[in-house]
C-alpha cells in the first residue's frame, strides 16, 4: 500500500514537534544543572568557615577582618589545605587593597614561636619541655605554656603549612631582595665546617656552625657576630631579639625564641617543606610575616639563650632543620652536607 503525501504530513508533524519539545526540555535540564554545579564548585572554592558559620550562602571574605575570622586557629581546624591556601593569598591582597602593609598584617595571623615548636616537636622535645617546666620561673612557665598545647597543635601543621604557603606566594613578587648574594649561611670564611668526628659528641639534630669575627661586650658579655644569611627563600614565621636572661633557667627573664635558644628566627619554605631554625642570634633584621630570598641577612650570630651564654658555649649559630614532609629533624650530618656542600 502507498500512503499518500498528506497521510505522511499527519504522522510526521506530530513526531517532530514532540521531538523538538523532548530536546529543548533536556537541554533546560542539562543547563540547569551546569549552572548549579558552577556555583557550588565557586563557593567550595572560595569559604571556608567554622562549623558554626559554614552554611552554603554565606557571603565571600572582603576584608582583611573577614579573613582573620576565616583563618583562625579554630576555622583553620574545620577548612581543608586548598581552602587555607587560597585564603591566605587572598587576605595578602586584601590587605593591599585596604592600603595595610601585607607583612605586618599578616605576622597577626601566624603562630608564636612557642606554638610552632609546639607543632615540631619530637617526643624527646616534649620531655625536655615537662623537665624544664618544673622550675617555679619565668623559663618554667615558658614551657609549661608549650607542653599545654602540644597536643592541640601538633595536628594543626599541615594547616598552618598551607596558610604558610599561600602567604608565600602572594608575598612571592614583592619579597625583599638579597641582591646577588652567592655565600652560605655567613659571608666566605666567616664560618667554619664542623669537625665530623666531634658529630657524636654533639646535637643528633642539630648542627652548631662555629663563627669568626665575633665581639664581645666586656660589659655585658653579649657577642656579636658576622650576619647569618637565609640558606632558602621562605616566609619568615618567627623572629624575636628581645632574650633577657643569663646562664641558667633561673636566670631567664623573658623575650627570645626560647630561654634556652635566645634570639632567633625561622624560616618556612614552601617549595621543600622545610623550617629553618637559626638560635642564638645576637640580633634580628627581619620580622615575622616577610618574604626573603635565599642570601637575605637575619641578624648577626651571638650567644643569646641560656645555653651559649654558659662560658666556653658562645660563638655558634645553632642551626635546626625540620623536614615537614616526614615530620623529623635531619640529622646533624645532613644539615652539614646541605650547607657547605
């Protein structure tokens, strides 16, 4: 049987037009949806509140008082790393934005020094804390403070790391400039390679790295020595040069690193995942919250913190690195090989 034309225009309009209404309802559908998903992937990306604040709608940071409530101790505990690290290159540019200089804003937001040693601390760091917290002083009360919050902060590393890290990257473009500087940890021949040998007889995880060129006041005893330069470009975390104190705990009266380290500064690369810790420092030229290249000067070597002002204990920058990564110190021997090699 053949069907006639019209017979066809009566089977086909009708299939076309529901075809049509079947396609265009899809395609709404799928738009729909996109457009959902877009919006949900820009506010994951862009809040990261405390629990009591995070909801779906809550409005974007704007000022740099909305982004210290978002990076706080406690939000940063609910937020993952992305979340931090974007945060944190954007309360840098806020910052800007509101005519505030970036590094001091930002050293409100990073941690004490107590509270990063408390985040690296290895489990023999802590009984040193708890023996030296018995004394009835100002050292014991120093860490007696950090033993109470190991535990809330050790956690918190690969948190702070990111805030870290993102402050870096904003900071990156506008760090201080080192010029062309191409020594080491001081200018050549100011400081020495330690004999290996005394390695054994000497910190496991730390290195002391012996100085030329040192001062000493003959009226306070205090030395100053050449100036200590950053082996790594980092964002500078901590830095204090307001040690008091003598040869013994007792003697401790405040400021400083520790009571036992003196004045110091450390130093977070972002790109190996490393602190650097340089002590007894006689002074700082830095201050928390900078970015510095590798080669920026930190200060001059001297023998501030209970334990290089003891007789025969000076001249040394005692230098520390923590790798975050595998959480340990490297060992005497490495942080050699990293430095003068």
């Amino acid at each position: 049987m053949v069907l006639h034309p019209s017979s066809y225009r009566r089977f086909l309009i009708p299939l076309l037009i529901g075809t049509a209404v079947i396609t265009l309802g899809l395609g709404c559908a799928f738009a729909i949806l996109s457009a959902s998903s877009r919006a949900g992937d820009r506010r994951q990306a862009s809040q990261a509140v405390v629990a009591a604040e995070k909801t779906e709608d809550a409005p974007l940071p704007e000022s740099t008082r909305d982004f210290r409530r978002l990076l706080s101790k406690t939000a940063l505990a609910e937020s993952s790393e992305s979340e931090i690290r974007m945060l944190s290159e954007d309360f840098v540019v806020a910052a800007e934005r509101e005519g505030k200089d970036p590094g001091k804003i930002l050293a409100g937001l990073l941690p004490s020094p107590s509270e990063i040693l408390a985040m690296i601390a290895r489990d023999r760091d802590v009984d040193d804390f708890i023996e030296n917290s018995n004394e009835e002083n100002a050292a014991g009360k120093y860490y007696q403070n950090v033993v109470s919050i190991v535990d809330e902060f050790q956690p918190l590393l690969p948190k702070y790391e990111a805030l870290f890290a993102g402050a870096y990257s904003a900071l990156a473009l506008r760090k201080h400039d080192a010029g062309s500087y191409d020594g080491g940890v001081t200018l050549p021949g100011l400081s020495s390679r330690p004999n290996e040998r005394q390695y054994d007889f000497s910190h496991t995880f730390a290195l002391d790295i012996f100085l030329r060129d040192v001062e000493t006041n003959p009226r306070t005893g205090l030395e100053k020595g050449p100036s200590i330069h950053s082996l790594t470009d980092g964002l500078v975390v901590a830095a204090d040069s307001s040690w008091r104190g003598g040869e013994t705990l007792e003697t401790y009266r405040s400021g400083g690193i520790t009571p036992k380290a003196g004045n110091g500064v450390i130093i977070y690369s972002p790109h190996s995942r490393k602190f650097f810790l340089y002590f007894h420092l006689h002074d700082t030229d830095v201050e928390k919250g900078w970015a510095v290249p590798r080669g920026y000067p930190l200060g001059r070597g001297g023998n501030t913190g209970t334990n290089a002002r003891r007789p025969g204990h000076g001249e040394h920058l005692h230098l520390e690195i923590y790798d975050a990564a595998s959480r340990k110190f490297l060992r005497n021997k490495d942080i050699a090989r990293f430095v003068f090699d």
